[in-house]
C-alpha cells in the first residue's frame, strides 16, 4: 500500500494480497510544508497565458523559483514549454531554462533534462511534464508544482502535489489549474452508491469528454470550499495528527 491509496483500494489490497498478521504503518502524505491550492484559469488550461505567472518579470535567474508543470499530453508540454521559453530575455531563451520531458523522448535527453531541473547548480528553473516525472523520481528542491487540469484519481493529483518542497526545511506550494466547466458540475450527478470516490458521472466511451470523465474527488476538490487538506485525509483515510493541518490557499 502507498501513501495515496484511497480506503477502498487499501480494503482490496489487504483481502487478496497481504496476510493476516500484517504490521500496518501509517505516516500522512499531507506534508506540514506544502500549501496546496486550487485555480479556475481563463478560457481553458491550453490558454497559454494562464502559465505566464511563472515566469519571473523582470527576469532574474538567480531567484526564479523552480516549477514543475503536468500537462496531460506530449504535444501540450512541448507547446507551453516553447511559450514559457519564448517571455524569457532574448539571451535566457533556448539556454534550458525551460524544458519539456515525456516519455517518448531519448534516453540521453531525459537524463540531461532531469539532471539540469534537479542538480543545485543545474541550469533548468521550469520543467513542462507528463506524469513521467511524478513517481519514484526525487526532486529534492522545486519551489511549485502545478499540476494543469483534473487527473483521472485524486491519488494521482496528491502524487504530483507530493513532487514539491522534498528537501529538508523547505515550503512549497502545490496549485491545481482547472477549467471554468469544472465549476458548472453537480455533487448530485454523481452516484451515490459507488463506493470508488474517483467514480464519473456516468459510464464512459472512447470519446467522453474531459467534463464527462471528471471523478467525484477531484470535482469536489475544486468545488467543495472546505480544506484542501482535509479533503485529501478524508479520501485516504488519513488519521495521522498532523495530516490536518490548516493550510488552505485559494487563488
């Protein structure tokens, strides 16, 4: 069991894989140091613009904070990567500031992307991803993780959420862009019966829409105004004393 498996996974998990005399330990992935917080952008999440604020103006390379943004789709990161680069000063631009990374790129480029975000003197301030970069993968000092759109379980979003403020005594803050139709959904279009919390609205075909394939955790994420935080401990039946504590931040 991981730290973002939800209650009904963990049930399923201890019926046909653990044994009866398992020792259970519990430690919350609702870390004191992050502030999580939730943002409705303008038009859409592919409205380039929306991603301007992480640049720093006037540029300075020395405090840029280091980002890491998840996009849904290959050709998504490469297009904000190429934007992100294009608001930086003529001599930053095409230097590795910023950089894109999926998983059908080389081997060898991977690598060098990776070490240039994670490395203290590595050159890379923003790297534009999909969720290759959100498991077993240590990025010990990024400042902000944005993570662009509803992922498909709430557990994947606390995954991505969980890359920021890794080293010892740093703060981080981790922000969810969602789309203005997230907001026109209603808890009563779900089923109440279910017991899968990330459950659609309503059984899905091929060619669903992005509104159609929203689960119930990640839509009340956004639209439930009580704590972040405490929605995450509810989802993974989180009991640890700390994993409550009141960090809220809306954008």
């Amino acid at each position: 069991m991981t730290a973002t498996s939800p209650p009904h996974m963990t049930r399923i998990i201890e019926k046909t894989v653990l044994r009866t005399n398992y020792l259970p330990l519990s430690i919350t992935s609702n870390r004191p140091n992050l502030t999580y917080a939730t943002h409705c952008v303008v038009k859409s999440i592919d409205e380039l613009s929306n991603y301007k604020c992480f640049i720093l103006f006037p540029y300075n390379h020395r405090k840029q904070p280091r980002i890491l943004i998840f996009r849904e789709n290959r050709m998504a990161v490469l297009e904000l990567s190429r934007y992100l680069d294009s608001l930086l000063p003529p001599w930053r631009q095409k230097t590795g500031v910023v950089r894109h990374y999926h998983s059908g790129m080389s081997t060898e480029y991977l690598e060098r992307a990776h070490a240039a975000f994670t490395l203290p003197n590595g050159s890379c301030r923003i790297l534009v991803t999909t969720s290759a970069e959100s498991t077993g993968i240590d990025h010990p000092d990024v400042d902000i993780v944005c993570v662009a759109g509803l992922q498909s379980t709430l557990a994947m979003l606390i995954q991505e959420f969980g890359r920021a403020a890794r080293a010892p005594d740093s703060k981080g803050l981790a922000v969810l862009f969602h789309d203005p139709w997230v907001q026109d959904i209603k808890m009563d279009d779900f089923p109440s019966h279910s017991e899968d919390l990330d459950r659609p609205q309503t059984n899905m075909t091929a060619t669903s829409s992005a509104k159609i394939r929203a689960g119930r955790a990640s839509v009340a994420l956004v639209n439930d105004k009580s704590c972040i935080r405490e929605q995450f401990a509810k989802y993974l039946g989180d009991h640890c004393q700390n994993s409550k504590l009141p960090y809220l931040f809306l954008l």
